[in-house]
C-alpha cells in the first residue's frame, strides 16, 4: 500500500510537467521582463545623450558669447574714429538673424527626432502581432 501511494504522489507531481497555463505565464513574464529590461536600457542611452547634449550645448553657448563680445569690442574699436553707432548696429542685425537661424533649428531638430523608446515600441508589436496570429491559428 505505502508503495502504490508513493507512485500516486510521484506522478501528480507538479515539476514534472507544468500546466500550459503555467507555461503561458512563466512564458508571458519572461516577456515582460525582457521588455522593461529593454525599457531600462533605452532609458538610459537617452539619459546619456541628453546629458552629453545639454552639456556641450553649454559649453560652445559660453564660448560663443566670449567670441562674440571679443569681435564686437574689436569692431567697435576699429571703427570707433569714423563710425561710432553703425558697426554695432550692423552686428546687432547680424546676430539676431544668427539667433533666429539656430532657434529655427532646434525647432526642426526636436520636431524631426525619433520617437523615444523606438525599439522598445517595435518589440512590443511584435510580440502583439505574435499571439495575434497564434490566437488566429488556435481559433481556426
């Protein structure tokens, strides 16, 4: 008796062969883990190029401005017998058009940039399109 119940407990025993339902999860997590690990790597290549961006954004804003007031003096300077107010004021209208050519730019380069999280996006199409062909195949 205690041997046949020894052969009952041994074949319902659940790590032998799991469920297709526990299947479908453990399945289903590893998916959603392999995302958010995805997510968490995107996350951070943004993080880095942001930072990297700002950063030398910053950098050649001060230097552009210690040039620009370095050739506006020097302008100013040359011209300062003859000319008081025309070279500043010419340099003035160059500067704004300068302003406005870099402001459009930023505009264009935001608008025309990529989504963020494109591949992360791509992957979790794929993984709908995935079950939606296997649920299709599954109803046929």
């Amino acid at each position: 008796m205690t041997s046949r119940f020894a052969s009952r407990s041994s074949s319902s025993d659940p790590k032998e062969s799991p469920s297709p339902l526990s299947q479908l999860s453990q399945a289903m997590m590893s998916i959603v883990q392999a995302r958010l690990e995805l997510i968490g790597i995107e996350l951070a290549e943004e993080k880095d190029r942001l930072l990297a961006t700002v950063l030398l954004s910053v950098i050649a804003a001060m230097l552009g401005m210690v040039v620009l007031i370095s050739v506006t003096a020097l302008v100013v300077i040359l011209f300062w017998d003859s000319y008081r107010w025309q070279p500043l004021a010419i340099l003035s209208v160059v500067y704004l058009v300068i302003c406005g050519a870099c402001v459009l730019r930023v505009r264009q380069g935001i608008r025309d940039a990529p989504p963020a999280f494109e591949l992360t996006r791509a992957e979790f199409e794929q993984d709908r399109a995935l079950f939606e062909r296997r649920s299709a195949a599954r109803e046929d």
